[in-house]
C-alpha cells in the first residue's frame, strides 16, 4: 500500500487526529497515510460492512473546472456522457490517451455554474497538467491543501448521517448537494469505494478535524485505514489505478464500458476513440477478470496466471484475502480465450502452481442505494 518517495510527505488536515487514534501511519501517494487502527485491517473491513467506517480521503485531488463551454470542452478528454449529466449528479469516467490507455479515473460532477472533480492523489499532478493543457479557456482550480475530505461508509451510513442532516437519507446514488453540518458548510455526495452505502464529505481543511471528531463520536463509526479500504474496494471488484488499470489498459480491457454512453460510444471525439471503438465492435485481446483462488493462499499483485496447458496467460493486478468472502480474492488480466466465468486457471505463487478459476465480478453484492 505504501509509495514511496525522496521528497517530504504531505499530511492531511487530520494527521495528528490519526496520531491520537493510535494509527500505524504509512507513505501513501506522497502523503502520510493512516494503513490501520488498532482495531486491524479484518476488525476495520467487517466493521464497515456491518455497519459504518469513516475513511480520510482528504489526499485526492479535488478540482473545479470554470468556463463557458466547459461540458464540450471535457468531453473531449473523457469518454464519460457529460452533456445529459444533470445539475447535481455525479458521473464516473476517465481521461484516456491516444492509445485508449487510461490516465487517470475520476469522478465528475455538475455543480450548476462548474464542474467539480475528484481525482487519484498520485496522479493529481499530471491530471490538473493535463487538463490545464487540454482546456483552453477553462479556469482549472486546483482545491489543493485548504480542502478536506471524508469518506463515511457502510449500511448504516444514512442513519448516521441522517442524525445531523435529515435530507441526505433520500439522496440519490451518485449525486451531490451542499450542506450545513452543525454549522460547518459541507458538500455531500452520496458515492464510495466499497461497494457499501455511503457518502463523501468535502469540508474546508480547518474544518475536517471537527467534522470527523462528530462523525467518530457516534457508536456505529469507527475510524477506518488505507489496508481495509483496499480489501473492500478488491471484493466489489472497483478498479485502483496504477495497478487493475493504467496507461497500457483501455477502458474495454478493463471492463469498464458501462461507463461509455451510446452517444459516445457512436460519436467518439476523445484521445484514443478510434481503439476503444474497435476493440467494442471485435473485441480486445485480453479482459480483466475476478480470480477465485482455491484453498486459503491469496495471490498477490503480479503473480503469473497460467492456462491448463501450463502457458501463461495474464498476471494478477490486485489479490489478497477478502474478510467478507472469507476467501482469498484476486482481479487480474488473461487472454480473451480464458476471461469466461468459471475457467480454470493456475496461479504461480512461491514456485507452485496453484489452482483458481474465473470468477464473476462483484466477490460480495454491492450495496449502493437505490431509491
């Protein structure tokens, strides 16, 4: 989980309220990041599932894009359907290259008189770069350090939440208003990355500390680290950049063509269309897949996936144990002949070769709200 780096890492504005809490602190994307609580990583992970887990996600970047024309003008750096994205609502997608290859996933939602994104903290750099570049005439601001932002998670989310803010406990999946939370001006989008219920808490920086402290004191949450958000996110089989998708994936390799409209499938006219609509018409040559190992020995990043006849045929992106599965779980890329549910594989791991099979993606049903 960790990434490491020469210069001095950055902190959130609830460093030292980790500290308190005991956290085992890590570099993280450049930043001091907390892995896990003393409640542990399996403790953190069935917490959230039964019942809510807050998340400091205050190291992605948040931007707001300004301009006229701004929905036409981003639209030619994603593949995502902006232009029917209605005010208020949120809308998954990613900035791909001329390749098809995917730079960065983000969320994008219409705020009325901009767009406001949410993007991966280690690539917020090259993405505010990009978009800089790729907008001309477009305001990019950059949030950066004065804002803060918390990810509350997991089936009693809304009753939580509801306490303090009635309203949120209707919100429509993936949409996003602005809020007063004991009167600390919030924004509050109702989306996740743990395939639970739950909400995201944009809050200005010196403010963060007294929002979390809130959240924290209510019996259902607990404090929730980097090591258990990466087990849930693995078993509702969400992608992480830089490892289940990259520069060398497209969105069809990566499964993620639900997230291309018909509209764009048909129009294109962003970098790399000409691939991703080949590749939707004949099909590409590899796919990424869930991998159910057999027994209890998880498969880690990187480890060889070979067919029945002993060839090799892909490599694991994400693998470890999945608490809720109580199973080992593993995504990964293989041959477009060896992506079917239920294939049998064998994944090299410490020299053996150990039997898997392809295994449908989510590993647990993914819970989000839906009216």
């Amino acid at each position: 989980m960790s990434s490491e780096t020469d210069s001095p890492l950055l902190v959130t504005p609830l460093n030292a309220l980790h500290r308190e809490l005991g956290a085992k602190m890590v570099p993280f994307a450049g930043y001091d990041m907390p892995v896990q609580y003393p409640l542990g990583v399996l403790k953190e992970h069935l917490h959230t599932r039964e019942q809510a887990g807050l998340f400091d996600v205050s190291h992605m970047g948040q931007v707001i894009l300004h301009g006229d024309g701004v929905v036409d003008a981003l639209e030619k750096l994603v593949p995502g359907e902006l232009k029917a994205l209605k005010e208020g609502r949120i809308r998954y997608s990613f900035f791909t290259n001329d390749q098809g290859g995917i730079l960065d996933d983000l969320m994008i939602a219409n705020r009325g008189d901009h767009l406001f994104l949410v993007v991966n903290a280690a690539c917020k750099v090259p993405d505010i770069a990009h978009l800089t570049a790729g907008l001309p005439g477009i305001e990019v601001e950059y949030l950066g350090d004065d804002r803060g932002l918390l990810a509350l998670q997991g089936p009693v989310a809304a009753t939580v939440l509801a306490r303090f803010l009635p309203e949120v406990a209707t919100m429509p999946f993936m949409s996003m208003v602005n809020a007063s939370l004991k009167g600390i001006p919030v924004t509050i989008a109702r989306s996740g990355y743990t395939g639970e219920d739950g909400y995201e808490i944009g809050i200005d920086a010196d403010r963060t500390e007294d929002v979390a402290r809130l959240l924290l004191a209510e019996p259902e949450v607990a404090a929730i680290g980097l090591g258990a958000r990466d087990s849930l996110r693995l078993e509702a089989g969400l992608c992480l950049y830089g490892h289940d998708i990259d520069t060398t994936t497209t969105p069809v390799e990566a499964g993620l063509t639900w997230a291309i409209s018909k509209r764009r499938r048909e129009e294109g006219g962003y970098p790399g269309d000409a691939v991703v609509r080949r590749q939707l018409a004949e099909g590409a040559a590899r796919y990424r897949v869930g991998i159910q190992p057999e027994g209890r020995a998880p498969a880690r990043e990187h480890t060889e996936i070979q067919d029945a006849n002993g060839q090799t045929v892909g490599e694991v992106t994400s693998g470890g144990f999945g608490p809720s599965a109580n199973a080992p779980v593993a995504m990964g890329y293989v041959t477009a002949g060896n992506a079917a549910a239920g294939t049998p594989l064998s994944l090299i791991v410490r020299g053996k070769a150990l039997p898997a099979k392809v295994a449908t993606l989510p590993f647990v049903p993914q819970r989000y709200y839906r009216g």
